[in-house]
C-alpha cells in the first residue's frame, strides 16, 4: 500500500526562480551550469526530505514538477546524506529529454514532506541539478494545475488516489 494524502489539500504556489540550467535539451549549455543574467522561472515546490532509514537533509530542497519523468528522481550527491549506499543500488537505464543516463534505485522510498502533507517517493538517484517530481509517484496524487501564463501551479490533493490495487 502506498501512503496517500488523506485530508483536503488545495494550494497554490508561485514558481520559483533558478539559477541553473536544468538541462532542457536545447543543447546551449550544459545541466548545472550557472546562468548569466536573470534567472528562469519554474514550477518547483520546496520539500523537505527523508531518507528510507530516517536520515533528513538539514535544509528543504528545490524539487521540479516533472510531467515528463515516470518517476522521481534526485540529485546523485543527495543519496549518501539520506543514507542510501549507491553500490547497493540497482541501476537502471532511463530515457530523458538530455539523452541516456543511469539512475541508481533504492528498494525502499524516500519520505517528501511540505506544508502538512507527506508523500512516498520514488529513492531514485541520477546525474540531474534538481530534485524532479515524477507522475507515478508524486503526480498521482494531485490534480497537478501548472498556469504557465501567470507562473504559478496548484496542488489539490486526490485522497484515495494512487493506491496500489
């Protein structure tokens, strides 16, 4: 059974601005590298996050909702801090909008938390600059409301959604 959220939510949240190209396929520069001038604005959420054994980050992470990623996936360098050991991962070959990579997969998930409500994701660690929110795990739960137009998203909570059958 997968924990769901359970109680009415409906938020919305101005996007967030980013200093680092996120690797959006255009090919002018590479993932992580800073960029000059102003900043892009995304639909990212800030959560706090927990290892599967309990281990927490001291601070709250910047994380992208993802329509494209099946799955959440995480920065490689967060993996030792919530305690999952990259050679006992699993790795496993996923397609991205960049090309090709390696995501190494933890068995058991990793804990999100933000503004009363928690969420099992996905322990899923790859190459990327930012913490991606995927469909199959975190999408499932919410209505995903992105406005493009006035860079802003709302989450309404789906309780019962998401459960596995």
């Amino acid at each position: 059974m997968v924990e769901v959220p359970t109680t009415l939510f409906c938020m919305e949240y101005p996007y967030v601005a980013t200093d680092t190209d996120l690797g959006d396929g255009d090919g002018d520069t590479e993932p992580g590298t800073p960029i000059a001038g102003t900043p892009t604005l995304r639909p990212c959420l800030t959560i706090e996050l927990k290892g599967p054994t309990g281990q927490k980050l001291d601070l709250p992470i910047p994380a992208l909702l993802d329509s494209g990623a099946d799955s959440s996936v995480f920065p490689i360098e967060l993996a030792e801090l919530l305690g999952v050991s990259l050679p006992k991962c699993r790795k496993e070959a996923f397609d991205s909008a960049d090309g090709d990579g390696t995501e190494f997969v933890w068995d058991e998930p990793l804990t999100a938390t933000f503004d009363g409500q928690t969420v099992k994701l996905t322990a899923a660690f790859a190459d990327t600059p930012i913490a991606l929110l995927g469909r199959d795990d975190f999408f499932v739960h919410y209505l995903v409301t992105i406005n493009q137009r006035d860079r802003n998203f709302i989450l309404q909570a789906q309780p019962g959604k998401g459960e596995e059958t």
